[in-house]
C-alpha cells in the first residue's frame, strides 16, 4: 500500500521533532547559561527555545522554567507566565526568588490585588521575608493610587455630566480694561450674554458696552452654533450698533469639520460696515487636538478696495488639566492685526477696524471651575504692540486685563 508523499514527509517531521525533544544529550546547566545571555541580550524567543528544549528532559528544573517565566513577563505574556510560576509554587513553596518574580508578573499586569494574594501566601511559606513584605506594600500603595485616581475620574465625569446635562443656561458677564504707553487714555469694555444650550446648538445674544476716549458706546449681537451633522457645526454672528465706536453692522459666518487624527479645520468670513466704508475678512483654522493639549492656528486675508491684501495669523496652545473647563491658553497673533486695530480720526477714537497697521499680541489665559458650583472663571492678561495710524513705523503697546464669570444652571 503506497501513502501520499505529504503524509510520509508529515510523518518524518512529527518523529524528528519527538526524537530531538526526547533525544536531549546536553548538559543542562551549560544551556540554562547559555539561554541567561540570550535572554538578558533581547534575544528571548532564542532563549525560550533553548529553556524549552532543556525542559523536554528536565521538566522540573526550577530555573529553567522560572527564566521562562521571567521572558515571558518582559514580553508582557502575564498570563502565560502565571500558569508556570503556579506550577513551581505548587511544587516548591520555599523559593524565594519564584515568589517575586510571580508577583512582580502581577504588578506589571496591574493586578494589584493578585499580587497582594501572592504575597499572603508566599509570608505563610517564608514568614517574615523582607522581600514579600515590600512587595505586599508596594501593590497596596498601587491601589491605593488607583482608588483616588478612580475617585478623581468620577468626580470629573459628573462635574462635566452636571455642565454638559443640566446646565443649558447661562449667564457671562465679561469686564476688560485697556491701558496704553502713550497717546490713548485707558479703554474699558463690559459685556453681559446669556447663553441657552439646545439640542441643535447653541445661541447667544448679547449686550457690549464701551468707553473709549469719553466716547461710550453700546452694541447687540446675535452668535449661534449651529450643529450639522455629527462632524459638522457652524459659527454665525450678526451685530449693529448706532454707535461711533462699533461697527453699525458685523456679520460672520463660519463652517466647521472634524478629520482624523483628532484635527479640526474651518473656513468662513467677517464683514464689518462703518459710516461710509466697509471692510470683509476672509479666516479659517487648522486646529489638532494631541491628548491634553489644543493647537490651533488661524489667518486672516483682508483684501481692500485698491487691490492689495493684507494678512495676519493668530496662535494658540492650551493645555487642559482636569477636564475640558480647566485649562491653561496662550495666544499669539501677528501681521496686520483684524478687528483689533484703532480707527482714529483728530486723535480721537471713532471705532473698531480691520485696516492695515502692524501690530503683534500675546495674551495668557487661565479658564477655570469655580469650587462647589458649576460656574467658570476664566483671567486674561495681555500684550499688544501696535503701529499708531497718525504716525507710520511708530508703535505703542497696550496691556489688558480680562475677567468673564460664568454663572451656569
């Protein structure tokens, strides 16, 4: 009777494999040796496979099958590794060396509680042991780092369950003061809005108010986003005023979409309409989100009525610390600065511009949860240099002082 030459070859190999297993002529301890520099050298599958070889016929080599072990939790195989240090303890409960590597298997696969088992269990065995102490200790001082982690995550989560679930309104009230090095007198700028957060977005009128060089002011404005899809939002704002120092109309619009990779981008335009002249800005965004932290960048293309365009850009890192409420923001802007710019007329302030002077700002912002409420504090100090537009190539700087309370329910 002829067999198929597959089953003959399968054959073959099945008893070559049984004859080297079942054939093992070395010395046992030259190999275990040898494995210990394969191992220590990152070459441990070479060394597993010589440990293997040498347990083929001395299964109970105690060293041998703790090496194994051991390579197995640098390879973070914790529960492959496991199974053979219960084999050894089951075996021999006076092995010191077996119970530390086994509950160190269990530390590095954060079974803390596992660990402090094993510790219970090797002290019955080698009462008093230094090692097992410190250990026991070690996997209690885990858990009890984990508790308060835990504890922490979950007040977080409910904290930001209660601003997410229960707080749709909100009142912001918002103060600003700005002083200058030369030229202008201080500016203040006060604003009140009232926030109602809905199921398609949110919508936010508000009321501002301005003081700038004797000159008050007031302007509505209307804000809203939209949501458009589970990607997509939108930005819109409308604004007037009949005063000198604010735009009469300001309208903007912008479109937003989340990508891969935790990035954001956006596209949109400002228009901004005075007595007699007007001015249209054309923005978007680039912003990643990389784990704690938020960068963004943003430029702004103002094309004015001769043909020639102008150009900023506006920066921003923040770090966020407990949740998405608490953080910490830079912000850096250059170029020729839109609508942060003076218009003056005689040396006086008449309104707010997107026009061409040079100008360079940094601000620093420190956004925050207030104790026991669900309100927000949120602090901006800032720093503005910027050309005079009397005088060309001459600058003057600016500090602000920002404070805006968010009182939510």
């Amino acid at each position: 009777m002829k067999f198929p030459k597959y089953i003959v070859l399968l054959f073959l190999l099945i008893n070559t494999v049984g004859i080297c297993q079942s054939k093992y002529k070395g010395d046992p301890d030259v190999s275990f040796n040898v494995a210990r520099q394969l191992a220590f050298n990152n070459k441990r599958e070479q060394a597993r496979d010589t440990l293997k070889l040498i347990l083929s016929k001395y299964p109970n080599y105690t060293d041998v099958q703790n090496l194994l072990a051991k390579t197995l939790t640098w390879d973070a195989n914790y529960n492959q590794a496991r199974l053979i240090f219960n084999e050894i303890i089951t075996r021999d409960k006076s092995n010191i060396e077996v119970w530390v590597a086994a509950i160190k298997n269990e530390m590095y696969a954060k079974n803390y509680n596992i660990a402090i088992g094993l510790a219970n269990k090797g002290l019955k065995s080698i009462p008093g042991n230094k090692d097992l102490i410190a250990l026991k200790n070690d996997a209690l001082t885990e858990i009890e780092k984990t508790n308060v982690v835990n504890q922490d995550l979950a007040q977080t989560i409910e904290q930001e369950e209660q601003l997410e679930t229960e707080s749709k309104n909100a009142i912001l009230i918002t103060a600003e003061a700005q002083s200058f090095n030369k030229v202008y007198s201080t500016m203040s700028i006060a604003s009140i809005a009232y926030k109602r957060t809905t199921k398609y977005g949110d919508v936010i009128p508000t009321i501002n108010y301005s003081n700038r060089f004797n000159t008050n002011g007031v302007q509505f404005q209307l804000d809203a986003y939209p949501k458009i899809g589970e990607k997509m939002y939108a930005y819109t704002s409308y604004a007037f005023s009949d005063s000198e120092i604010f735009p009469s109309h300001r309208i903007g619009g912008e479109l937003y979409r989340s990508l891969p990779k935790s990035l954001e981008v956006s596209v949109g335009a400002r228009y901004l309409e005075f007595s007699g002249k007007n001015a249209t800005v054309l923005t978007g965004s680039v912003s990643w989100y990389p784990g704690n932290y938020y960068l963004s960048w943003r430029p702004y293309v103002n094309p004015s009525n001769d043909g020639s365009v102008s150009f900023s850009n506006s920066f921003t890192a923040r770090r966020y610390l407990k949740d998405k409420y608490n953080y910490l923001d830079v912000q850096f802007g250059l170029g020729f600065s839109p609508e942060t710019t003076q218009l003056t007329e005689n040396n006086v302030l008449l309104s707010e511009s997107i026009f061409y002077l040079e100008s360079q700002d940094i601000a620093l912002t420190y956004n925050f949860t207030v104790k026991s409420t669900n309100n927000i504090l949120a602090a901006t100090v800032g720093l503005t240099r910027q050309e005079l537009i009397f005088t060309s190539n001459e600058f003057y700087l600016a500090v602000t002082g920002r404070l805006k309370y968010q009182f939510n329910w």
